[in-house]
C-alpha cells in the first residue's frame, strides 16, 4: 500500500495526473471512515491477547513488562538502547511475507462465505514445486526465478481444485476436505523431497541454484516481498474494483440475493480457492526461492513452512479478512514472532509463548459482537443499579 | 509398464472428466459436458469421485507404488502376524474413538469443535503434570468440582432473588470443590497417580470445551474460528509448558510408577473405558428423551425450545462433556501410551479423530470401529516402514499409508454426504426470536 501510493505520487509529479492522486486520496478516506471499527476491535483483541499472555509469564515467576520490552526487538525498537535497529526490522519484514499471503488465502475464502483452511497443505506443494525448479532446472537468470514462483503458485492452486471440486460438485464442506489435503500433502512431501528432490544433504532438497533466488536485501528479506506486496494490492483490485470480484463478495455477504441477481455462484467459488491455491503456492515459494533458510533449501521436516498457513488464519482474522489489512496484521504477527527470540535469550521466556498468545487473539476475535459488548458492558458498570 | 500406462489413462481420462465438468461452471446456457453426466446429484457425485481417483492415482504414481510388488506385499501383509498388530492398534483406536464419541455428541447438539487437536495437545501436557504432583491434581479436582456445584446450584436458584442465587453459587460451590477433593483423593489413593493424570487430562478438556461452547452459544463467536484459535493456542501452550515446568525442550519422560498398566503389551484399561463411552454415549442418542433432545437440538433448535428444553445450557453441557472425554484421550498418549511426552507426539491424531467422526457419521458405535480400523491402517504404516524388504523397495508405501485415513474420509463423504447429512443447524448459533 505505501510503496503503492509512493508511487503514485511520483507519477504525479512527473506527469501531473491529478485526478488519479485525488481518486487515490478519495479511495483512502473513504476506508478510514469505515476502518475504525474494525481497527478498534483488532487492538482490543491484541490487547486481551498480550494481557493473557502477561497473564502466563507472571504465573510462571517472569517479569512481563521486561519481557514485552524485549519481544519489541523484534520490531527492530530497542526500547532499552534507545535504537531502532534495521536488521532486525527486515527480519520481521522476512517474517511477514509468507504470512500476508496464507492470510490472503483465508481471506479471500471468507469473502466468497468458504472457511477454506487448506492454505497449509498448498504452503508445502508450492515450496517443493519451487525447490524442484529451482534446484533440478537450468534456465537463464530472469527466467528461472519467475518460472520457479510462477510453478510454485500453479501447483499451489492445484493443490487448491480438489477440494473446490468437491465443493461445487458433491457439496463436500470445505472445512473438512482442506483439513484432508493438509494431511494428505504433510505425508505427501517428504517422500518427494527424500525420494525424488533430494540433494548433497539425504533429509533436503537439492539447494536452489542462484539463478533461481530472490535478491537479498538485508537480514533474510529478499526482493519476494515486492512480489507478496503486488499480490496483495492485485487481490484488492480484484475483489473491489472488478465485476467477478463483486460477485465473489456477493455470494458470501447474501448468497441468496447472488442467487436472484443470476450470479454464478459455482463460479466465484471456484474464483476464490483458486486465488487462495495461488496465494499460498507463493507462501510456500518465498520460503524456499525467496529466503536462504538451510542455504535455500526445504527440509524433509518440512520445519521452514510447517504452520504458515494456520498461522495465515489468524493474520486474516486479525487483518479483517482484508488484502491490505492482511499486510499490518502480518507485520504484526511477525514482529511478535521474531521478538520471541529475544524474550527467551534475555529472560529465559519460552519463545512459544507468542504463538499462544496469538492464539487467544484468534480466539477474541472470533466474537464478531465484542465491541459493542464491550461498551454494554461499561455501560452496565457504570449505570447505578436501580 | 503396462500397470503404469493403464494408470496413466485412467489419469488423463478423469482429469479430463473434471476439466469438462469445470467448464460447465463457465455460466454459459448450453451445456458442454455429455448428456449422461447431466442427473442431479449422482453427477456431482460421480465428479467428485473421478477426481478423488485420479488424485489417488497421482499420489500412487509420485509415491512410486505402481508396481506388481504391491501386490505382492499387500497379499504378505494380510498374512502377517494378526494379533499384535491389531492389539497395537488399540492403543491408537483409544484416543481417537474418545475424541470421536465426544465430537459426534456435540456435533449433534449443533456444535462444530475443530480445536481437538488443540485438546489433546493440553491435556497431553497438563495430565501427566496432574499426574506427578498430587497438589495440582487435588485442585483440579476441587476447582472442578467447585465450577460444577456452583453451575447447578444457580441452575437451580434460577427463580430466585439476587441474593438467594449469590448465597447458592457460594454454597453449591463450596460443597462441589469439597467433593471434588474428596474424589480425587480417592482417585490418587486407590488407583494411584496416572489415573489421576488421566483424569485431570479429562478435566483440561472439560475447561477447553467449557470455554468454546460459552463463547459459541453466548457470545455467537465463530466455532471454526474458535476451534482454529484453541488449536494454535494450544501449539504454543504446549512447548510453553513443557519448557516452564520440567526446563527441558520438546521432551519429557514420565515416571513407569505412573503410567497406565498395559495387558499384554498393549491393552489398556482405558480401551475398554473408551468401548464403553462409546456403547452407553449410542444408548444415550438413541435411546433416550435427552438423546432426542441433542439430536433436534442440532436439526430444529427452534423446536426443542418451543418444548421448554434450555438449548443453551443442553449445547454447553453436551460440548463440554464431549470435549473432557477428548482430554481423557489426550492425557492418554502421554501416560497410557508413549510414557514420555514429546512436542510432536499428537500432531495430526486430532484431526485424524475429526475424520473418524466425518466417515462414522457421527454415530458413536460406527466411531468405535472406524477409529479401530485407522489405527490399524497406521500400525500397518509402521510395520511397512520397520520391514526390510517393504521399505527398500516399496519406500512410498509407509507414507502413502499414512493419508489413507484422510483419502478415505474424502471418498466417504463424497459418497454418503446426501445420505447422512450433517445436523442441519451444525455451527449455526441459535438466536431466540
């Protein structure tokens, strides 16, 4: 969204186009106005989250306002040192970037009324689909990067059919073919890269030639996040500013008023695991072609993308199942991610904790009437009994 | 070769099938698939089985099982040594069937828990602490004993004053955690301390369902959202715990005092308990008035209420009951099983138990079995893995074995989704009108 409008604003000085700038600006008051519910709810959930998870660290003997100090590091803000240290902003950036895309997977499912939770199981077939292309194919420089992302995303859409067939066809509930082929894909894996992928190492694939890498940038952020950034502001337009896009909302705001209105409603279905396969295909890639993690390679323990896509689940909730809500809930969650480190080098606070603690967030948020209960319920306190 | 160009036909063919079937999708008037593909449901059907097949056919082709020695090693496996492998089988049927029981009741009073495997991830951990320090047992009993007390006696002050229902809370709640004690006492002294582990496993699940079914049926909260957030919450809760109590990372060996004592080698005191939950939970559904209740509560809420059933408290209590006997079985791997707890012990059983309640159709008794056989399939996965020949020639076939239960569960469904559909108001929060 920034380098977004950033650009744009360049465009503007040098080619003066006004009316797209005003129509931009437009565009972004008119979110305000509607964000800040949304918003409100969002931090009121990170705050019950944080508040349990102080909770826990003071019923087991630490100091959790030293401790939230310290997971700050990894936002890069050094509260102590007085310094905001780059590196580890990057790290949390590198962080988020799968995460925005299995969030986009979710959200985009939800949008269309599907609970589709199958990003987990095309985070594993996209990041063994790049690894094998990038690993196991020479191609020119260019073209091997966007041949392996661009296979990596079909194979995570493939991966996201079945599941939309029987859906459409058989009226199997989504819920329960996801969870099917996440399984199916964490026993499925591992055998291809043992058996098939394999290379110096018997438990990896072969490491991705550097024809097929994403240029670094600083810490393990590389140029992928420019691609996941893309998809984002894609899948904005997309759903907002195109014709199957409002089709696609429509069947999950009102599936009936889709109905009378003649909107195929198969087909927006259809639409929405397939974006959500390619989302997560390239999830999976960025963390193989677009992060050196085990010198770009993805182990057989599938330990570098296990619980990306669950995790995308809880950055859409906190994201309001928004593309670009989705990026800032991802920061976040990142953030917390990677100062979990630091929580447990400086206190000795186990850094799973955060996970929980993302957890309850997930859990708060699940209540679509928490605000308004919030203030019934301040206003009962505050209401003298008669 | 002829095996794998027959395959491959059969691949291409059923992809085709499902591509033409997408194109019917397209919007347009005119049908582009042929006539016989054109009947209602059996056609959906028929589609999403071909597509289920050539998905098969994928996996075995990738897996490199399209070989006659499959056969070969399918035939000797039908003639290995029956007995100990179904024996071993009981000790995976155990958890699975009790979750699965839990679930169909629950999901049959309306309520969809997906966070079982966060269930068992707790109570892996939180049983078998219960079970080393008497302290934490005793007050888990007292606590839940005081919550249940206090729950009763304000259902039964219901038409009472303000204070009246204060003064009951306080005394139900006093009377119910002195019971609670007295019981686990009892439970540490007679059966010693793994029962007892066992039974605060139970208890963690009770709270966790506890939990869910209040913010599901009050606060109308999303249930897949929920049982997605208990199951991430719990990811984290468990290496949490396990590094904050015993100080030692993704591992910890429990005591043989404690562990539940096996017959044979394999049988379990707590398979038969979990036999017997399944027969009298069958009794219950289908053999009592409350039964009938759970099930209208889950197709016509509305009904139920009309006749003076409180839906609310029946989906509460139906949910949490069904969620401790999952925590039973997740207090079990760890104590009754591996005798150890590691981090990665119970990933995937969970939703394995979500399958088994898919392919029974949340029938009890059908879940006995189903989870019997799932286990077996998964004893059978690791009996492939540790024989020679099998594993150096077949190496695919340990993995492929491993998603049997999950290719199953889509096949079922597909098939019998018309025939025994889910509760119609399954995940749908009642609103009174």
């Amino acid at each position: 969204m920034i380098t977004c409008i950033e650009r744009n604003a360049n465009t503007e000085i040098s080619a003066g186009e006004d009316e797209v700038v005003v129509k931009l600006f437009g565009i972004i008051r008119e979110h305000l106005r509607t964000l800040k519910r949304p918003l409100a709810e969002s931090l009121f959930a990170l705050f019950i989250g944080l508040l349990i998870g102080a909770t826990l660290m003071l019923v087991f003997g630490h100091n959790p306002i030293t401790g939230y100090i310290s997971m700050l590091k990894g936002f890069g803000l050094f509260i102590r040192e007085v310094s905001f240290n780059q590196t580890e902003f990057l790290e949390a950036l590198a962080y988020s970037v799968p995460l925005t895309l299995t969030a986009i997977t979710f959200a985009v499912g939800m949008r269309a009324g599907i609970f589709n939770i199958g990003a987990e199981g095309q985070v594993y077939m996209g990041a063994v689909a790049a690894a094998w292309i990038g690993g196991h194919l020479v191609l020119p420089t260019g073209i091997h990067v966007l041949v392996a992302t661009a296979f990596a995303m079909l194979v995570g859409a493939l991966w996201a059919l079945l599941p939309a067939i029987l859906k459409i066809f058989a009226g199997v509930h989504e819920v329960i073919s996801s969870i099917m082929l996440n399984w199916i894909a964490f026993f499925h894996v591992p055998y291809l890269i043992i058996h098939h992928f394999a290379g110096a190492y018997a438990e990896r694939t072969a490491a991705v030639l550097p024809t097929a890498r994403y240029p670094v940038i600083g810490a393990s952020l590389t140029a992928v996040i420019f691609v996941a950034i893309a998809a984002c502001v894609v899948v904005y337009f997309l759903l907002w500013r195109t014709r199957a896009g409002y089709e696609l909302r429509l069947v999950g705001d009102n599936p009936d008023a889709a109905r009378y209105a003649g909107v195929n409603i198969r087909r927006a279905i259809l639409i929405s695991f397939i974006i959500g396969g390619l989302a997560a295909g390239l999830a999976g890639a960025s963390q193989v072609i677009g992060r050196p993690l085990l010198g770009w390679t993805l182990p057989a323990t599938l330990g570098t993308v296990f619980g990306l896509g669950f995790s995308g689940i809880g950055v859409a909730v906190v994201g309001r199942n928004h593309p670009i809500g989705g990026i800032f809930a991802a920061l976040l969650f990142a953030g917390m991610l990677n100062g979990a480190k630091f929580m447990e080098y400086d206190y000795g606070i186990p850094s799973d904790l955060v996970v929980a603690i993302q957890g309850v967030i997930i859990l708060a948020l699940a209540v679509p009437t928490l605000l308004p209960m919030i203030r019934k319920g301040v206003k009962k306190i505050g209401r003298r009994p008669k | 070769m002829i095996l794998e160009g027959i395959t491959f036909a059969l691949a291409i063919f059923a992809l085709g099938l499902s591509l033409m079937a997408l194109l019917d999708t397209s919007g347009t008037k005119t049908p582009k698939v042929p006539a016989w593909l054109h009947g209602e449901k059996i056609r959906g059907r028929i589609i999403g089985i071909v597509a289920i097949v050539a998905f098969v056919l994928y996996l075995m082709w990738a897996h490199d099982l399209l070989r006659v020695e499959l056969f070969e090693y399918t035939a000797r496996a039908l003639t290995e040594n029956w007995t100990s492998l179904i024996l071993a089988a009981s000790l995976l049927a155990t958890p699975l069937t009790l979750a699965a029981v839990g679930e169909c009741l629950s999901e049959r009073a309306g309520l969809f828990n997906i966070g079982l495997e966060g269930i068992f991830f707790l109570s892996v951990v939180i049983g078998v602490r219960g079970a080393e320090n008497q302290v934490v047992g005793l007050g888990a009993g007292a606590g839940a004993g005081a919550v249940i007390g206090a729950l009763v006696a304000l259902a039964v002050a219901e038409k009472l004053g303000r204070f009246a229902k204060l003064v009951a809370a306080f005394v139900g709640g006093l009377a119910g955690g002195l019971i609670g004690y007295f019981i686990m006492s009892i439970v540490i002294a007679g059966l010693g301390g793994g029962a007892a582990g066992l039974l605060v496993g139970a208890l963690t699940g009770a709270l966790i369902g506890f939990i869910f079914s209040v913010m599901a049926v009050y606060l109308r909260a999303n249930q897949l959202v929920l049982g997605m957030g208990i199951n991430i919450f719990a990811t984290g809760m468990l290496a949490f715990l396990l590094m904050t109590i015993w100080g030692f990372p993704g591992i910890h060996s429990v005591r043989p005092v404690l562990h539940i004592p096996k017959l044979l080698g394999y049988l379990t005191p707590v398979f038969f308990v979990a036999v017997i939950v399944a027969i009298v939970a069958h009794i219950i559904l289908h053999k009592t008035l409350f039964g009938l209740r759970i099930r209208a509560a889950g197709e016509k809420p509305e009904a139920v209420d009309v006749a003076g059933v409180r839906i609310d408290r029946m989906r509460v209590l139906v949910c949490t009951a069904g969620a401790a006997l999952a925590g039973l079985g997740g207090a079990f791997f760890s104590l009754g099983w591996f005798g150890e707890i590691v981090k990665e012990m119970a990933v995937g059983m969970g939703f394995i138990a979500l399958a088994v309640v898919v392919v029974a159709g949340l029938e009890p008794l059908l879940a006995l079995v189903v989870a019997f056989v799932f286990g077996f399939v998964r004893v059978l996965a690791d009996w492939v893995a540790t024989s020679a020949g099998i594993s150096s020639i077949l190496p695919g076939a340990f993995y492929l074995m491993h998603m049997v239960p999950f290719i199953v569960t889509l096949l079922v469904v597909t098939i019998f989704i018309g025939r025994r559909p889910f509760p119609k108001a399954l995940g749908k929060p009642y609103i009174r009108e």
